[in-house]
C-alpha cells in the first residue's frame, strides 16, 4: 500500500543536548507535528471525511517527523492520476449509474484527476512556523 507522506528533519542531535534542552526540542517537535496534522486536515479536500482523518503524524527519529495520509487514495490526491483505460477484471462488463439509468462497458478511458496537494504543502510549506515553535521552547527555557 503506498501512502502519501512528507518527512521534515533538523540537524541536532538531541543526545548531546542537556536534559532540559533535549525536553524543549522534543516537546517543540511535538507542537509542530500537532500543528502539521491540524494544518494538513485543513487542507485536504473532503467529502466524507476519511481523508482527513487518515493524516496523522509519527517521529521517524529524534529529530525528525512524517506526516502520513493512511486513506488508501491518499498519494492520488495528492499526486493526481492520468487518464487512464479501466475494464472489468472479474465480471464481462462494467456497471454504474449515471443520471438514474444503469450505464455498462467493457472498458473505456477514464479522465485522471488533478493534484490537490494537503500533505506536502503543510511540510515544506511552514519551515519558517516550525523553526518559531521550536525557537519558542528553547526560549522558555531561560
């Protein structure tokens, strides 16, 4: 299954840090992945809310975080399709309704759809809003 993600990571390494510094880098990283969650549902489109709720987020190392949309179509969102050709794998035909009547084929091409980007963009989109949540929690320590 492949899943739509984007991984951010700081070049820190929080095992030389003193233990109250290494506590402000990972609760900042923890604010930021909270953020990144919200601000990516926000994003994404919605018509059921699926999509949406399939984003979360997961510490990929100490100082790095990967935010992930689990919905099965996600990464087509995301990416956007191309046209493509569909066909019936176990039945002779295709079978859909379309303006109240029953619409069959035996494989005709699709329109792919447009990228709508929710994940990416929430990434490499708040660098800047990232680097003040951390920012922030270091300054709190004085």
């Amino acid at each position: 299954m492949i899943h739509a993600k984007a991984s951010l990571r700081w070049q820190i390494y929080p095992n030389s840090l003193e233990p109250e510094m290494k506590k402000a880098f990972e609760e900042g990283w923890r604010e930021c992945a909270d953020f990144a969650v919200e601000e990516a549902r926000r994003k994404a489109p919605s018509v059921t809310g699926h999509l949406r709720d399939s984003i979360e987020a997961s510490q990929i190392s100490p100082t790095g975080v990967r935010l992930i949309c689990r919905a099965d179509y996600g990464i087509f969102i995301e990416l956007g399709t191309r046209d493509h050709w569909v066909e019936p794998v176990r039945k002779k035909a295709l079978h859909w309704e379309e303006g109240g009547e029953d619409r069959f084929s035996k494989g005709h091409m699709v329109s792919g759809i447009t990228a709508k980007p929710f994940i990416q963009p929430t990434m490499y989109g708040n660098v800047k809003k990232f680097e003040s949540i951390i920012t922030k929690h270091f300054a709190d320590l004085k």
